[in-house]
C-alpha cells in the first residue's frame, strides 16, 4: 500500500466515496488507486471547473461532501470559481491538490506555485501534507472539517466562532513522493464536531425580534433551507 492508496481507505472510511477528478502526473498514483477501488466513484471531468461545480452540486443534494482531485496550483485555479460559489453555499468540500515531490520544490519548476495561498481564498482549511504518517490524519482532519464548520473548536483559540453553517471546503496538499511512497495504514473515521444547539437565549432574542414593532425579515441558508 503507497500514500495514494491511505487517502482513498482514509476518505472511504469517512463516507467520502465520489471523487470529481482532473489530474495530471503527480495524481497518477491517486488514480490508480482509483481503479482498485471501485466502492469510490471516479469521475473523470475535462476542465477543473466542471470537477468543483460537480463537487459542490453533489453535496448540496446528498448533504455529503464529495472530493476533488486537482493538479498543482494552476489545476487548482482553473476550478477557484466554483469554489467560490460553494464556499458562498457553505458546502462540505474536500479538494486534494497534487503538487511535485518534495525534492523538486526549491527547483521552481514552471508549474510551481504557492498552492495554500490560492486555497486560503475559497477554503476554510488548508494543510500541506509533509510526510507519509500525516496522509491518513490530515485526510481525516479534512472530511471532518468539511462537515463541522462554523463550529468552533474549544481547543483552539484561532477557530472562528461562527454557527449556523452547513459546511466548509478543506484543501490538503499532497506532494507527489508522498503519494507513491510506502503507506500507512489509513485513519479511521473521525466524527464532525456537532453544531452548537441554540439556547434559551438565542430562542428568547429570536422572539423579541419577531414580535416586536420593527419589521423584521428572516435569512435562511445553509441546512435551513433543507
């Protein structure tokens, strides 16, 4: 078993079992994979965009997120707007980004580029993975992220407070040695934090507002609207 094949046991194990797939070299081993396992549902897309608009499209119907598989940083862009768009919906998205083998980074090669800067602007999480033993957790990580946004984490300050979100979009980087390497056994399933549920509080202000004597309008997004 190579790196490729614990991330795809790791997404399957957490439920995670379509990819919207356009690789290039450095996904191959993903690929691979891909056809070992037919419990995950490659689809192949032939431009990023329609991949990430798929993506997004599959989990505001099934409530689960899908994968996309993208190559380097330019494969990346060319699919930033629908990213957008579902970061916009608060849907559950897990992008795997290749990128080249660690030894080639400092060659700066023409397809070389900052690929966490370009996730930062559409995700919610993203993490570079730097070694093999960090492919099953970081998948982990990224599946349940997806699922707990807006939900803040009381073990890290950093994470925003937001509530009421159905979902997020994580990026995991993954260089293309890790990918071919010997693997680890895949992470199992890691559940989502759950959402905070609304207090007495929240249900009195909600209350007041409605009752009162300025007019008031409701905005409902996200799971509200299923």
């Amino acid at each position: 078993m190579n790196g490729a094949e614990t991330l795809l046991r790791t997404l399957l194990n957490n439920d995670v079992n379509v990819c919207f797939a356009n690789p290039g070299t450095s996904e191959m081993q993903f690929v691979a994979a891909l056809d070992r396992h037919p419990e995950m549902r490659g689809v192949l897309c032939l431009f990023e965009g329609v991949a990430t608009g798929a993506a997004d499209g599959y989990a505001r119907m099934t409530g689960r997120p899908a994968a996309t598989l993208l190559h380097l940083g330019p494969g990346l862009a060319n699919g930033l707007a629908n990213l957008h768009n579902a970061r916009r919906a608060r849907t559950p998205l897990v992008n795997v980004v290749g990128d080249h083998a660690l030894s080639h980074k400092a060659l700066d090669s023409p397809l070389e580029s900052d690929i966490e800067a370009a996730a930062g602007t559409v995700s919610s999480w993203v993490r570079r993975l730097g070694a093999v033993a960090d492919i099953g957790p970081g998948a982990a990580d990224a599946v349940a992220t997806a699922l707990s946004a807006g939900v803040p984490d009381p073990t890290d300050a950093s994470d925003p407070s937001r509530t009421g979100t159905s979902g997020a979009i994580s990026t995991l980087v993954v260089p293309a040695d890790l990918s071919w390497s010997p693997g680890t056994p895949p992470a199992p399933r890691r559940a989502p934090r759950p959402p905070r549920a609304a207090d007495a509080s929240d249900m009195g202000r909600a209350v007041e507002l409605l009752t009162g004597p300025e007019p008031a309008a409701l905005l409902i997004d996200g799971a509200g609207l299923t």
